[in-house]
C-alpha cells in the first residue's frame, strides 16, 4: 500500500549490520508502506525489539515460500530498510506490523543470530538517470495505470498516487506493488539497477494484466447483452404463444420448441453447431405446424442433435491382446497384421493421433473387409461399413442442401450417427468401383473425408456445419487400384493382400471355415468329419481363386448334403474323403491346366495377374503360308498387341542367330492366340513368353511344357521388369509348374513369398531374351545341342 499521512520513516545513517525480517509471498520496495501479520515466535521478538528500539531492519524475500524458518540460503540478497511504524498484538498472540521502506540495500555475509538473521548491509542507490525516452516510458505507464485502477476497481487515490509519484522509479514500485505477480517477478523488479529496464517491465507487466482485464470486461458486457435479448426473446416469445393460443394454434409447437431446446442444453457440441441449432430452433418456434417448412426444419434439427458430437467410445490398447485377437480370426496376412499392431503401439505413446487411412487392395475373397472387422474389435470401436461399389453421386457422400424435396446428409453423416460414436472404424467397401459421370464425382468428395489435415472440419452439404472426422479411422478396400484416382490413392496407405496358396486355403478351413459352415447347418463333430484330403480335393479340383469363398461355397454344399443325410436318418458321424467329393459336388470342374493343353511347336506358357489373383496363360503361334501378315486375336488391350508386334521384331532380326532362313517371314502369315477368347488380356508381361513361342514356331523347336515365365521386352533384347510377382509364383505352384523365369530385376519381389512355398520350386532370373531361349527351348532333333545366344 502507499504511503499515507505517516509516511516512511527516513534515518540518518545507515548501521553495519541489521536484523532481518523475511517476507513470504510479497516483495517491500521503497517509500511505500505494508502491513503484516507476524505469527512466528522468533519474529514476532525480533518485532518488539525493533519497535521498542525505534530501530531498523532488513525486510526480504523469501526464495522458499514454504520454509516456516527461513535460512540463509532461504532468502534473496536483496531487499529494503524498513522500520515498524505501528505494532498491534491480536488476541490470539500474533502481532499486525505495520512497516515502512525507506532504501534499498544489499545483504551480505547473512548468519544466524539466535532465533532470526542478520547481515551486513549496503545501500543500492537508485538510478535517478532522465531522458526523454524514460519520460515517455513514465507518462505511458502513469495513463495505463489510470486505466488499470478504472477496471480493476480500485481506490481513484492510488491513481492519483501514481500520478503524484516525483521520481521514475517511485511510480515503478507503486504500480507494481499493486499488479499480480510472482515472488519472482516482483524481486527482479526490486533488484533492477537501471530505471529504464524497470520501467519497460512493470509496463509489460501491467500491459498483460489490462489485456485480461479488458477481455473479461468484454465478456461480461457480452453476457449482460445475451441475457437482456434473451428476457426481451423472453417476453416476446411469450406474447406471441399467447396470440396463437388464441387463435388456437401452436399449443402443440411450444411444447416440441421447449423440448427440442432442453435436449440442445444438456448436448456438447461445439459453438458453429450449437449456434445453427439454436437458430433453427428459434426459427422453428415462429412456424406454424402446418407450414411446408415445419418439418424440414424439425428433420433438420434431428440430425443436428443426433449427431455424435462428443460422444467417443474408449480405445482398448494392449498390443499383445490385439495380436492374439488378429491371429483368432485370420490366418497369415502378417504384412497387413504387423501395420495394425504399429498403428497401436503409436496409439498407446500418443493419444491424439490422427487416424491412419488404410487401404486393402487384394482379390475377391483374402478377408480384406473382415479385417476392418478385427481391427475394430481389437480397439474395442464400432464399426461402420459402406459400399462405394457404383456410387455415382457426388450427393452420396457430401449430402444433399436442404433446399431440395427430401434432401438428406451423406454417407458418411448417416453412418456416424447409426453408430453413435465419432471415432468408429469405418470401412469404405469397394472404393475403386466408384463412378463418375454428369451427376459428380464422388472421388473428388472422398478427397477431404480422407485427408487428416481437412477432415478435421468436414462440411456436409445438409448439416450445414463443420463435423470432425480426424478421429474415424478410415480403412478402403478395393481389387485393384487402376481406377482410383491419383489424388484419392495418394492419400491412402495401400496394403497389398495375395492371394492364398493351397495350403493356406488348407489351413483357413481347417481352422474357420469348417467349424462356420458345420455351425450353420446345424451340425456339429457328431454329425460329420470333413478330412484334409477331402478339403484339398475340393480346393484342387472345384475352386480357381485367390480368395476362399468359392471354397466357402463347396463346404456349404458338403454340410447340406450331410444334413439331408442325418434327417433321413443316417447315423453319424459321417466321414468325408476325397473319394466322396465328386459324389457330392459331381465331375470335377477344373483340371491342372497343363494337363489339358496339346504341346508342340509354338506354343509358350506364360504368367499373367489378374484382380482375382495370378494364372497361366497359353501363347498359341500357327504359320501358314502368306505375305509376312501378323494376326492377333484372343481380346488383346494394345499394349500386349505391340508386346507381340516387338517379339516379331526381334525374332526376325535374329533370324541368323536362330538358324531361320529370313524369307520364311515373307511367304508366312503368323497367328497368335491366346486362348480364354472371351476375356479381356492387356499388359507387358507376355513379352517373353511371346518371343519363345514365335522362335519356337520359326525353328521347329518345342517349349519345356514344365516352365512358366513373365517379363517385358525390348527390342534391344533386354528383360524388364513386371508386377504381381508373387500372384504370378502362386499361379504357378497351384497348376504345378515348379520352375519359373522372371526378370532379373523382380529377384528382390520373391521376398514378399514364404520360404516354404519356394522351397520345391526353381526360380530363374532373366536379363536378356538370349537367357529365355536357351532355358525355354528344346534342342532340336538336327541340332542336337541349345539354342544360340542371340
């Protein structure tokens, strides 16, 4: 507090050493008064020995607020002069001081002296220094401290005071003994030797401090705003409930307004959306409800208030529970299990990550969707699930504005508010069958769902308001990736699923498939056993696929037929052998392809990926006699077609090399088929095989029938490289060719394939068209030996 008609009391002189009276929680600064309350023994003698001395001590701050008796260590070095003014003892034993400053000293060699400090002292002269930039600095601290007393509430006196101050820093520590700092803030005001420094500080200070009392005027003026419209909104409201009454109408309206507005009061949501809703609800309530409008907007203010704002489920982590759960309900996939067990380990060190946008690309069937299942039950979220297969509208996923006749929000809001949870896992099915046409792009909308640094505020065109969707984890699913756009792919993780080998199938129906179909036909162990053989058998001679739903389908016929038996009253349980399947499921529908293949000159086994996984492909070649014509036929894409156009090329100027006389190619027409006519063929990959069965054709020598291969060519004759290696090796085992050629460069792909399904196959790497021809090739009967190297 300032000082007032007693004043400080000034002495002459200063003594070598004072007693020393520290201060918890509050800083003493010169020419000012402040009153305390001594409760410590020790302090409340040192207090009469001064008083009645008329003496003087050192007052200092203490560095540890919470030492009850402070050290020498304890306190700073530097503090004021003071002396007891007035000493009041208090019923209870305490003493109120009242104690004034006088200067600043600095304290050295501090020691104990019986129950309190002392020390030497020496006076710190205050900076009296002037200039024109510190007199600006104190009329600009003098008028903000004005305004600091005006909204702070303060005594108009100590205005006054500041502004009476004669020295620089006399207004320094009159204003800052009246701001709310720190111990620490407030002593390194004290020990500042220069006025212009002090001055900058306490004007920051006192800045900060107008700056939150500004804020809170500003609030409380807005408040007291709010609720004046709202008694006026009040009143009026009223009024008007009274006019429809007696015009009998709205009794009803008021009643569902109230309640709509009750349910807005006890919803958190965030300010954009509660300020629509409460607009809509006061819009609402000046309807008639038999107005066109009326239950547009009551439509409206459902979904608004049915939306999962806040409403969250909690992550269940534990990494080793979510590997044990992954591996109950899916065989293998251990690329796609080890990047779900990542994402929760991240989760579990940083509870604020931004889902991950997955995507699952692999053949009909590999378990892509059930998945996202496992994933969710891992987390312990909900799961959501929408197919994009044919979605053309751009209206499906952003929704429809209200100003159209039965407009509604778009998937994504829909499936949320199904759920009721804003951070389900939430599967985009199929997302690359997605259309575009003149009605929109619905793609180009995903772009913003899928991004995690926009969909933070995803807008649908119905709510009409920013809906955060950072925290859904995203997963899409599709067969291939060609159709999706660049900018939608670039924004996913792709997660590349194979298909299954045989004994992978094996091992899935042993272990779910089974024990599913049994389940849902009504049969259990008692009624009938399915052995390995007669599981292979159906997987070997009745499936063709990368998945296992074909093989789903099988079982489902096998449990059907064991129940007719059961309910005509065959005794179990029923064993079923592979030598039974066919009476089951009738003649074989797929023999090993290779074994249904005529061999001899020109014709090549190649490897080809689909999106339901890799198969062998036949190069058929036929001469006959002509003008140096190329036929192609089999629904080639261009791309193969100039793959075939380039073999040519090369095997007629290699024509020396392959022992070719060069004016076959002129009297010949060349054919080349590849069979399965009514399916659609393109890609780079049957260059190789292309090149061996037209030099096969051309030299009369027959292509090993025991060998597959796949590559690109060019016409200088090197081998390129090609996709879906590992799609293309399972082709291959699963029609039991065990030797392969595949470009050098795909060498480094043969990782992603299990040491066990390579153990028992040969796999050759190529780099030239030369090291095709010498391992595809037979030796003719003339020639006795390999073929040249070209």
């Amino acid at each position: 507090m300032a000082s007032e008609g007693e004043g400080v009391l000034k002495k002459e002189g200063l003594p070598e050493k004072l007693r020393i009276l520290p201060l918890r929680n509050m800083v003493l600064y010169p020419d000012l008064v402040l009153p305390l309350h001594v409760t410590r023994a020790g302090y409340r003698r040192l207090a009469d020995e001064v008083y009645r001395e008329n003496g003087l001590l050192a007052v200092v701050a203490q560095r540890n607020e919470e030492a009850e008796e402070a050290s020498p260590a304890d306190i700073y070095q530097v503090g004021t002069v003071g002396s007891i003014i007035k000493l009041l003892k208090q019923a209870d034993g305490t003493y109120q001081i009242i104690v004034g400053a006088s200067e600043k000293v600095r304290l050295r060699n501090i020691s104990q002296a019986g129950d309190y400090l002392e020390a030497e002292v020496e006076a710190v002269p205050e900076d009296r220094s002037t200039s024109p930039e510190i007199e600006a600095l104190a009329l600009n601290l003098r008028m903000g401290f004005q305004k600091f007393v005006s909204l702070a509430s303060l005594p108009l006196d100590l205005a006054n005071f500041a502004l009476n101050a004669e020295r620089p820093m006399q207004l320094v520590y009159a204003v800052a003994s009246h701001l709310a700092l720190s111990v620490v803030e407030r002593q390194s005001i004290l020990e500042m030797p220069e006025t212009k420094a002090a001055l900058e500080h306490v004007t920051f200070y006192m800045t900060r401090q107008l700056e939150k009392l500004e804020l809170a005027q500003r609030i409380q003026d807005r408040v007291k705003s709010v609720m004046d419209k709202r008694q006026r909104d009040y009143y009026l409201r009223e009024q008007l409930q009274a006019i429809r009454k007696e015009l009998g109408e709205g009794e009803d309206t008021s009643e569902e307004v109230h309640e709509l507005a009750a349910r807005l009061r006890d919803l958190e949501m965030p300010a954009e959306a509660r300020g629509a809703a409460e607009k809509e609800i006061e819009r609402l309530g000046r309807m008639s409800p038999s107005a066109p409008e009326y239950h547009v907007s009551r439509n409206y203010l459902d979904w608004l208030l049915e939306m999962p704002w806040s409403v969250s489920t909690e992550d269940r982590i534990d990494v080793r529970q979510a590997a044990v759960i992954l591996d109950e309900d899916h065989f293998d996939l251990e690329k796609v299990k080890r990047r779900i067990l990542e994402y929760l380990a991240v989760l579990q060190l940083k509870k604020d990550l931004k889902g991950p946008i997955l995507c699952f690309v692999g053949p009909p069937g590999v378990g892509k969707t059930s998945l996202g299942q496992s994933i969710a039950r891992t987390l312990g979220r909900k799961f959501l699930r929408i197919s994009l297969g044919g979605v053309r509208d751009e209206a499906e996923i952003r929704g429809h504005r209200r100003t159209y006749v039965g407009a509604l929000p778009g998937r994504i809001v829909q499936g949320l508010r199904r759920v009721g949870s804003n951070n389900p896992v939430f599967m985009l099915d199929e997302i690359d069958k997605i259309g575009m046409d003149f009605r929109g792009d619905p793609s180009s909308a995903l772009l913003e769902v899928l991004d995690p640094e926009q969909n933070f505020s995803f807008s649908d065109h119905y709510l009409g308001v920013p809906f955060d969707l950072s925290r859904v984890m995203f997963i899409a699913t599709g067969n291939l990736l060609d159709t999706v756009p660049a900018a939608l792919k670039d924004r996913m993780e792709v997660i590349e699923i194979p298909g299954y080998t045989a004994e992978e199938k094996l091992e899935i129906a042993r272990k779910f498939l089974v024990e599913r179909e049994t389940a849902n036909h009504g049969l259990t162990s008692d009624h009938i056993r399915i052995g390995e053989d007669a599981i292979l058998e159906i997987i070997r001679s009745y499936t063709r696929e990368a998945g296992v739903r074909s093989l789903q389908r099988n079982l489902a016929s096998v449990c059907r037929n064991t129940a007719k038996a059961i309910a005509e009253g065959a005794s179990g349980p029923i064993h079923i052998d592979a030598s039974g399947i066919p009476e089951i499921l009738g003649p074989v529908q797929f023999l090993p392809e290779t074994a249904t293949r005529s061999w001899g000159c020109g014709i090549a086994t190649g490897l080809a990926w689909t999106p339901s996984g890799g198969q062998l492909i036949f190069i058929e070649t036929l001469r006959t006699h002509g003008n140096g014509k190329l036929l192609l036929t089999g629904q080639l894409g261009e791309v193969m077609k100039e793959s075939a156009t380039a073999a040519l090329t090369f095997v007629r100027a290699h024509a020396a090399d392959l022992e070719i006389e060069g004016e076959e190619f002129d009297r010949s027409d060349i054919h080349v088929h590849v069979p399965a006519g009514a399916t659609p063929k393109d890609g780079p990959s049957a260059g190789a095989p292309m090149v061996v069965a037209l030099a096969s054709l051309m030299t009369g020598r027959e292509v090993r029938k025991d060998v597959a291969m796949t590559g690109e060519i060019t016409l200088r004759g090197d081998i390129l490289p090609v996709g879906g290696i590992k799609e293309k090796v399972l082709a291959a085992r699963r029609a039991g060719v065990k030797e392969i050629m595949i470009p050098h460069a795909n060498m480094k792909d043969l990782a992603d394939i299990p040491d066990h399904l390579r153990r028992d196959m040969t796999i050759h790497e190529l780099q030239t068209i030369s090291d095709v021809l010498q391992l595809a090739l037979l030796p003719s009967p003339r020639q006795g030996g390999s073929s040249p190297r070209s």
